[in-house]
C-alpha cells in the first residue's frame, strides 16, 4: 500500500453486468473512506438526477452505492475498522438525500486485502445477484437461492457454495486466476436481509 491505499477502485454495472476498475490516484486529494467515496459517487452518479429528487424514492437504478474502507483499513491502528457506505438515501423524508453510514469488522479491511479501495455499484439486476470478490477475480453471481433469507442464512450459503464452510484451521484453494493462491479466512459477507429485498425504509446493511 502506498499511503495506505491499495491504488484502485472497484466499479461494478448490474444492469450490463460490466465490472472495471478506477485508479485510486484520482480520490486520494479526499481524506479517508468518506472524503474518497462521496466525491467518487458524485462523479459517477448522474447530476440531473441528485439535483432534483422531489419525486424520487431512492430505489432507482440511477442510484448508486459506494463502500469504502479508509486508509487505515487493514493496519493495527486503533478504531481503524469503519468501513464507509453512502447513497441517495431512501430513509429521508420527505424524498431521498445523500446519506452515509459506517459498519465495523472484516469487511473493510478484507477489501484492502483483496486489492480494492473501494467500491461503486451502478444500475440494478432483473434477477437476485451477489457479487463475488476474489482478489482481482471479480464475478456476479445467481443469488435466486439466498432470496428470502435471513442475514445468517445468507453467510452459510456463501460460505456453502465457496466451500469455506469449516473452520479457521483449514487452507482454502481461492480458484484458478486468483492472485494470491489460498486463505485460512471465511469470506467477509455484506447482506441486506429480507427487510432490504422489500425495499423496506429503514433496511440496513448487514
């Protein structure tokens, strides 16, 4: 890391199902995971529709997510695991505004590790997805399977389908094309529960 940024961005289409990347370079003037992201969604995100939101709900395609990890992400240092996520958010009343919040554990630094900064999230699947990340090996995967679950359930039937099931004291084969090789570490999982997938206004996630 330099300057405690791993030097990309991770941007993810669902709509066209495109993944790319962002140099990090770009962001770096905007102090840590919050500063980066919001100017990062504010580029990214269509003007005409953050300036006039009177009859938006929040849950539009144009809407996009960022999560991102800090630039102490990953090391020792004290209170460093916040990992940022910001959107337009459907929470507000009486119409969508830009909102973050931050989680804690592995996640973010998991992140760093697999060689991101950060990520943004475009446009919306006609069908339930997760994303994958494997290092530079990113995919977007069926998720019919893990609709309707809860928020454990979803984590199980990850770690079931990566085959990371046991404990911590067995090397997991990370896939041909992975820098990197194997991991003792179950995945670090993002979920939105059965209160996100009904579009419900105070969903979180988890």
């Amino acid at each position: 890391m330099i300057g405690g940024h791993v030097g990309k961005i991770l941007r993810v289409n669902l709509t066209t199902r495109e993944i790319s990347s962002i140099p990090t370079e770009k962001y770096e003037q905007w102090i840590g995971g919050f500063g980066m992201g919001m100017a990062l969604w504010f580029d990214e995100v269509d003007h005409d529709y953050i300036t006039d939101t009177h009859d938006k709900t929040g849950f539009e395609p144009e809407n996009s997510i960022c999560v991102f990890a800090g630039p102490q992400q990953g090391t020792l240092a004290p209170s460093s695991a916040r990992c940022e996520i910001m959107a337009l958010s459907p929470w507000s009343s009486p119409r969508p505004q830009f909102s973050r919040s931050n989680f804690g554990g592995k996640f973010g630094a998991f992140l760093k590790f697999a060689g991101w900064d950060g990520i943004i999230v475009h446009g919306a699947s006609k069908m339930p997805v997760w994303l994958n990340i494997v290092n530079d090996k990113v995919t977007i995967e069926d998720g019919k399977d893990m609709w309707g679950t809860d928020s454990y359930q979803v984590q199980e039937l990850i770690w079931q389908y990566l085959d990371t099931t046991d404990d911590y004291s067995n090397w997991y084969n990370l896939g041909e094309g992975v820098t990197g090789g194997s991991t003792t570490q179950r995945p670090a999982i993002l979920t939105i529960g059965e209160a996100g997938e009904t579009l419900s206004r105070i969903a979180s996630v988890q």
